[in-house]
C-alpha cells in the first residue's frame, strides 16, 4: 500500500468509493469534487493498492491550529488493515494544524481508538 496527495488521476477511485457508502455529494459533479480536493486549505491523500485507489482522507485546515476531517473512508474489502488509520496520520501533519476536528455518524469505535476528547457537535445546514 501507498499513501500519497491527491492527483486528479485518483478521482474516479475516489467516486466510486463515495458511491459505495452512498455519498451522493461528491460523484453528483466530478469538476466540483476535483475543485473541492484541490481547494486552498484542503488536504487531500489517498491510499493505493498499485494503481487502485482502496481509501481516501480530505481535511480542511486553518494552516495553523484547526482542522477538519471532511470525509475519509476506505473500500470495505480492505478494512481492518490499518488503512484508515494511515491515511489520517499521514494527513493530519500536512495540514499544518494542531488538532483535526470531526463529525461521524457510523465509525465512533475507530475514532476512539486515537487520543482525543469527546464534544457535542452539530451539522448546520444553511438554508
């Protein structure tokens, strides 16, 4: 397995893994997501089996303290591989911040795993 940046070439991977958790955002419009993984303060890295792309993490980042993990997810015959995990600790030093912040709805036992500390969150959708 490799880990490395995002490059465009990683993009159609990246959708149907996104499609595969029925993540409609993402795939509904490739150019926005290519914009959105290339965005200034987005860090995007994936991990590869050869060429397949099998995982993905993209954060968003102030450069300097806070970060978010907007969405990471790995192809589920390769979970329990230690994939996810990589993929965040790699990520997590190239954006620059101090802590990563994040929302999740299905993977709280493989959040709890790393150092951290539990908040109350709320998902804001502005109409």
């Amino acid at each position: 397995m490799t880990l490395t940046q995002y490059e465009e070439t990683h993009l159609p991977g990246i959708l149907a893994i996104c499609e595969a958790e029925n993540w409609p955002s993402l795939p509904a419009d490739p150019s926005r997501a290519h914009a959105v993984f290339t965005a200034p303060g987005v860090t995007t890295v994936v991990a590869l089996d050869g060429e397949q792309v099998v995982g993905f993490a993209y954060l968003q980042s102030d450069g300097h303290i806070q970060a978010h993990l907007s969405q990471m997810a790995v192809h589920r015959s390769y979970r329990r591989k230690g994939i996810g995990r990589a993929l965040l600790e790699y990520a997590a030093p190239l954006t620059g911040a101090q802590r990563v912040d994040l929302v999740t709805d299905t993977a709280e036992d493989f959040y709890r795993a790393f150092e951290h500390r539990t908040f109350n969150g709320f998902r804001i959708y502005p109409s």
